[in-house]
C-alpha cells in the first residue's frame, strides 16, 4: 500500500472511531460545517432533520446497538472525503431513507421519494437516480438477495456504485467491531459480496480497495478471535 493510500484508509478509520465516539449532534453538526453555500447548509439542515424522525430509535445490530445514524455518518464521510459533488454526498445520507422510513413515519416509499425531492430541493432528480439505484427491491427472500444485489449493482451508474460500496465497506466495519450473533458463513458472505461487487465496478478506485481490503482483514481476524476459524 503505498503512502497516499495509506493516508486514505488511516484518515477513514480515524473518522469510523470518531463517529462511535461522538453524539449525534456533533455528527450533524461536522456534516453542515462541510456546506460550501448557504443553500447548502440550507439542505443539509432540512435532511438530517428529516433522518432524525426517519431512523428514529433505530439500532444497528450488534452486542452492543449503535444508533443508526452512525451507520449513516460512516457512508457519508467516505463521499466527503472522496471530494464527492453535493447532490452525491445528499444520495449517500439517504441512501436507507426509501427502505427504513416508511415504517417509523407511516407512509409509502412513494411518499417518502417525495419527500426526498423536496427535501433536496434543484438536485433532486441527481439525488433520487442514486437512492433508487440504492433501495433493495421488496419482498426479496433472504437466499435471493444476494444474487440480486450484485446482479443490480452491476447494472448501477459509477457513482452509485461507488455509494453502494461505501455501504458495504461501513456494513462490513460494523461486522468487525461489533459483531452481531451470526453464524460465520453469514458474516463472511459479507466480505464475498463486497469484493464480488468492487471487482464488477466500472471505474475500480485503490483507494476503496485499500478499504476493501482492511475491512476483510478486520472482519476474518473478528471471526477467528471469536470462533477459532480463519475464514479466506
């Protein structure tokens, strides 16, 4: 891994520490203090406020639940610190919102789409071509999913793409440092399903592979830590 990578990923776990560390408000308030314009700031106010109620009371799995929005902040500051454009950085906040708010804000994915055109006001076409490229499909049974996904990654935009192994790669974290009670195979279909969608993306970045790579490593080494079994 040469220096500037390395950099990369020492800067990225950084931001993954800071994030359990810090409260929510501190996370809010390092995402609008990155806002270049006053309407900017503008929108980012308005969708992590609408986050707030969206993921309200959502946990993240695990021996010890992590509030969601961590998750959320985990795949935004990879965008951030890509130097992603603004509408991108947008579609990563939201990139659960169509999946997760329905329930807790008892309406339609429709409705909760609408929402998000509203919410981010002249980039909303940008931001709902990723977030639709980044809702799983309803109804998929728990054997198909996995086929799907990758089948569907391969069909997304790079940009998408690249937010959705963002997704991966903060999912594939929270593994590691946080295991849930799953069975190894499971936890490892994790890694097989990251790598098997970095190696389909149309623009291959290093340093996302470098991140790729560390999260494997953290993940087995968790596995054999915990079961007594180096998974490859």
């Amino acid at each position: 891994m040469n220096g500037s990578i390395n950099r990369v990923v020492t800067q990225l776990v950084q931001s993954f520490v800071y994030a359990h560390k810090m409260r929510r408000r501190q996370l809010f308030d390092h995402i609008i203090n990155t806002a270049q314009t006053p309407e900017e700031s503008r929108i980012y106010h308005k969708v992590l406020d609408y986050l707030m109620a969206a993921h309200f009371g959502q946990k993240r799995k695990g021996p010890t639940p992590q509030p969601y929005f961590i998750h959320i902040y985990m795949v935004w500051v990879q965008a951030f610190m890509a130097n992603e454009s603004f509408p991108v950085q947008l579609a990563h906040l939201l990139h659960d919102t169509v999946e997760d708010a329905p329930k807790r804000l008892n309406k339609s994915r429709a409705e909760v789409r609408r929402d998000i055109g509203d919410l981010t006001e002249r980039f909303a076409d940008e931001v709902l071509a990723m977030v639709d490229g980044l809702t799983n499909k309803k109804g998929l049974k728990a054997e198909d999913k996995h086929r799907w996904q990758l089948e569907h990654f391969k069909t997304l935009p790079a940009a998408t793409q690249r937010a959705k192994l963002r997704d991966k790669i903060a999912n594939t974290w929270d593994s590691a440092y946080n295991m849930p009670d799953w069975h190894w195979e499971k936890l490892l279909s994790q890694i097989i399903l990251m790598r098997e969608m970095y190696d389909a993306a149309a623009e291959p970045d290093r340093n996302m592979l470098a991140m790729v790579n560390y999260v494997h490593l953290r993940l087995t080494e968790a596995i054999a830590d915990r079961d007594g079994i180096l998974p490859r």
